[in-house]
C-alpha cells in the first residue's frame, strides 16, 4: 500500500505511488510535473542516509572502530542541535562509516547540478574510484561540510582530493585518446566551484582554466566535433568564471579571450560579454596606470567607456527573449527597488546576466574615476550630468543583483512562483558570491544594497559553506574599519 503521507504533493493528489526520491520523484520527471519533491530538509535527508549506516555497521565493527573524530570535536555531517549526541558519536567512530556518509556527501553535491539541468550526474554515476572526476566531486563536497561546521580535518582532506585531482587531470589531458572524455570535461567543471567553496582558495590563474583550453584543442586535433551540448556547457561556465579575472586583471587573464578555441567551441553571448569585459579591464588598467593624468588622456578614456557602454547595450538588446530576466514587484510596492524579485529560465542565464551587471558597474567606476581626475584639471560643471548619468547607472546594476537573490537562494523558481529552499541553495549561493562581493565594495556603507548584500554573503558562509563568502564579509568589514580610521584622523 502506498505511504501517501510521504508522497510529493501533485502524487498525493492524484493518489499515485511516489518513489519519494528527493528532492524530486521519478513520476513527476516523467510526467512532466513541477515537483516540490518530498518536503524533507537537506540536512535530515542526508543525516538520514548517515543514521542508516551507523544501524547497519555498529552490530559489525563497533569493537574495531577508528577514532574520526575531528581536530575541532565538531561533527563533520550536518545535525541538528537536538540529535541524539550519542548516534552522532558513533557515526565519528568507524572508517566504514565515515565512508558511507562521504558518499552521501558527493551524491549530495551531484544531485544540484542535475536540479539545474546539467548532466553531469549521469556521468559521475559512470565514473569509477580514484578517477579525477571523482576526486574534484569529493574535494568540492568535503570543502562544504567542512566549512559549515569549522572542521580542519575535513578541509585537510578536501585539499588532499584536490591535488590528487588536478595531477590525475594533468595525466589524462596528455592523452590524444582523451579528447572526448566527458569525465574530463565535468571534471573541469567541478573543480573551478572549489575557489570559491575552499577556505584560502585556489591560486587565481588556476591549472583548471587553462586545462580546459588545453582539453579542447585535444578535441579539435583528433576530429572531435566543435560544438557539442556538453562542450558548450562546461566553456560557457568556464567564461561565466573568467568574468571577474578579466575585470580585475586583464593581462594576466588574457590568454582566456586569446585562444580562438574557446570562441570556436562555444560561439554566441557568452562569449562576446567575455570580450567586452577583457576591454573593460583593459579600459580600468589604463586608468590606473596614469601617474599624472593628462587631460586628453583621460578623455580619450572617457571616450573608449561610452563606446563600450554602447557595446553593452547592443549585447543586452540581441539576446533571445528567454536569456533575460523576469522581473517581479508587490502590487504594493512597485516602486521599491528592494523588493523587486528577478526569475530566469535557468540558473546560466542568471549568471550571466548578473556578470553583465558587474561589467558595467566596473564599466561606469572607472568613468567616474576618471571624471573625478578630471575635475582637478579642468572644469568640473560641463562633467555633472555625465557623473550623474554614471551613478544612476551603477544603482540600476546593484538593484538588479539583489533583486536576483531570491532565485539564486531557490526561494522562488524559474516562473517566479515562492518555493521551499533546498539544496538547489548551494549551487545558486556559489553563482551570488562575485556579484554580491562587487556590490558590498561600491555600495554606500549606509546603502540598503550594502545591506542586502552584507546579510546574503553571510548567509551563504554560514548556511552553505562557501567560505569566499565568508572572506569577502571580512574584507568589507576591515575596509569599514580603515575608512573609519581615515575619517577619524581627517577630522582630528
């Protein structure tokens, strides 16, 4: 007889056996159904799957068990403050264990990407022991619960399945036989999550990015097929990651926009808005660089950034209707920016979009840095309403990230409808923390989008261990602090 009770709601109702897969059943995939899943936390599901081990090992190795416990004494798995404290000292206690809970942890991790439409649980689910694909799922997973719960031994061990991943990748992309090895390339995609899930981070110009560049020219020279839906997949998230290395440090992430095999391999938007943040960073290098600014230097600069503005907007208005946001307010509030809540077909194009706007936020600082040089040589009136126009502009792109907060924390969906968190959380936390850390940067401290933003990243430290987000609160924080530092010794 089937437990209707713990059926999915649209299975409930049409009184049908749910599987209670979570956190969506095969029924509604077949049928096509908008699944809410069987209403379970993600950290009962999984404590679940660990309380199940420790039933079926303690009659078996209890007496021979190897001590785990952590350097901290904190449980490494996701429990709740009123767990039996004694089931969680037995799950610390056996390698077997430990074993069938690391598991649970990578099955996890996998499951997310599969919510968001890609495909590669299907590949992992092939993939064996040891493999480098299965070392970056490993590494990625362990860093999340390691950081939840401020464990060291985990984060170790994490670190570990990294570097065992990226030698096991640098073997297999050696092999002309590997070029079209769909391990590889999810591989790759797995392992560029972990610079902003691990707790120092990656080195910036990280083996991954270059790897993959090196992966398919491996393609193209054994007459692999361009343009595949698994290759677009993986270089459109890779450019998605080099977004922020092109703003920030252009000649060092040049190779990136250089290598004509990345424009060949996944031609379209994304690729384009990779080339107009190569010029933007270019553009703010430049500025930089001026030790005594000349007055038609910096207009030239000017310029260039009104051009690339225009830019810009070309690439916003040639996008496909369903690759933008959708945008909605409270009847009661419409002219609230802060309450505006974006939607988009899927979690891509919010990234994307989100890179868009932290372009051009980059795009209108540097105009008005170089305005500012100006007002020190020339005069500063026939400048205002460009400045004006600037700001206004760099608002607009901060009230657009927030508003994408709800979809990104999966509290609403793809049709904008309010839904229950999930684990759908991590994936969207890890797609908000750049843009996010960019707001907190140039927002007013007294701003509500410094607010928003400030709450969101810590939330996400917290809740879904990224700990780039927890990095990018400190740094806002000691910058607050130098600011006060500065204005105290100003005013004395």
């Amino acid at each position: 007889m089937p437990d209707f009770d713990r059926s999915c709601e649209p299975c409930r109702k049409k009184r049908i056996k749910c599987d209670q897969t979570y956190p969506r059943c095969n029924q509604c995939s077949v049928t096509g159904l908008d699944c809410p899943g069987v209403i379970e936390d993600q950290r009962v599901v999984i404590w679940k799957g660990i309380c199940q081990a420790v039933h079926d090992a303690i009659s078996y190795d209890h007496d021979r068990s190897w001590s785990l416990k952590p350097s901290h004494g904190r449980n490494p798995f996701p429990v709740d403050d009123n767990d039996d404290p004694i089931i969680a000292n037995e799950v610390l206690t056996s390698r077997r264990i430990f074993q069938s809970a690391e598991t649970t942890l990578r099955s996890f991790l996998t499951s997310q990407f599969s919510i968001w439409g890609s495909s590669m649980p299907s590949v992992y689910s092939q993939t064996t022991d040891g493999s480098c694909f299965d070392y970056a799922v490993r590494s990625a997973s362990l860093f999340i619960f390691a950081n939840q719960h401020s464990d060291s031994g985990l984060s170790e061990k994490a670190e570990l399945c990294y570097g065992s991943a990226l030698r096991s990748l640098r073997a297999a992309l050696t092999g002309r036989h590997q070029g079209n090895n769909e391990e590889l390339i999810f591989t790759i995609q797995a392992m560029h999550m972990i610079e902003d899930i691990s707790p120092t981070g990656v080195p910036t110009h990280s083996p991954h990015l270059r790897g993959i560049l090196n992966l398919l020219h491996l393609r193209e020279q054994a007459g692999y097929e361009r343009v595949t839906p698994s290759t677009i997949e993986v270089v459109y998230g890779i450019i998605c990651d080099s977004f922020p290395l092109l703003l920030d440090d252009p000649y060092g992430s040049a190779y990136l926009v250089k290598s004509k095999i990345v424009a060949r391999s996944a031609p379209g938007p994304p690729t384009l808005l990779q080339m107009h943040c190569y010029n933007i960073g270019s553009l703010r290098s430049r500025l930089t660089r001026q030790n005594e600014p000349q007055e038609i230097e910096i207009l030239a600069i000017v310029g260039k950034a009104s051009m690339l503005d225009r830019q810009l907007n070309q690439w916003t208005a040639d996008l496909p209707p369903d690759w933008l946001p959708h945008t909605e307010y409270p009847s009661h509030s419409i002219d609230k920016p802060e309450s505006a809540a974006e939607f988009y077909d899927t979690i891509f194009f919010a990234k994307l979009f989100n890179a868009y706007r932290c372009a051009r936020l980059h795009l209108h600082e540097t105009v008005l840095s170089a305005l500012h040089m100006l007002s020190a040589t020339s005069d500063n009136s026939s400048h205002e309403s460009s400045a004006l126009q600037s700001r206004e502009i760099v608002t607009l792109m901060m009230d657009g990230i927030c508003a994408s907060i709800p979809y990104h924390l999966h509290k609403v969906n793809s049709t904008g409808k309010p839904t229950t968190p999930d684990a759908r959380g991590v994936i969207g936390a890890h797609a908000l923390v750049w843009p996010l850390s960019v707001v907190l940067r140039r927002a007013h401290v007294d701003s509500w989008h410094r607010k928003v933003a400030l709450e969101t990243l810590q939330y996400i430290a917290a809740k879904r261990g990224l700990r780039k987000a927890d990095l990018a609160v400190r740094k806002a924080i000691a910058d607050d602090e130098t600011r006060a530092v500065e204005k105290f010794i100003g005013i004395g």
